[in-house]
C-alpha cells in the first residue's frame, strides 16, 4: 500500500501551466508545486507566466508595500 500517492482530481474545463514542463494541462496533471492554476480556459493557462510578471511587477511597484521614504532611516541613524 503506497502512502500518499492520491491524485488530486480536477473538475472538466480547469486548465494548468505546468511549470516544469512549460505546457498547458487539463485537471492536474503534475504535482501542485509545479503548476498555476486553475485557469478558466486553455488561453488565460497559457498566458499564466505573462499573469505572473505582471502580477508580480504590479506587487514590486505598489506603494503599499515598499517604503517610500528610503532616506528617513538613515538620516535618523545619522543625527543620533
């Protein structure tokens, strides 16, 4: 008896960008590590590194995030 060795099943029509192997997939083909998804159609699968970037480019400019007064640490370090 193998332990962990189930399969995760996809529902029909969801769509993955497998990672490793740089294909689009229906259901879950290779193991979740290596995959985005689910996607509603193969087209939105097959632009998910393009998702990716983007998303990612939209994170590492949002203000939110990232101090926007760079210099302010420093210059209080330096006047103590």
């Amino acid at each position: 008896m193998a332990l962990f060795k189930r399969r995760t099943v996809g529902k029909p029509g969801e769509w993955y960008y497998c990672l490793k192997h740089g294909t689009v997939e229906e259901g879950p083909e290779c193991r979740a590590a290596d995959r985005f998804g689910p996607y509603a159609t193969r087209e939105e699968a097959a632009h998910a590194m393009e998702t990716a970037r983007e998303r990612n480019l939209e994170w590492e400019t949002d203000p939110k995030w990232h101090d926007t007064d760079a210099g302010k640490g420093k210059a209080g370090a330096e006047g103590d």
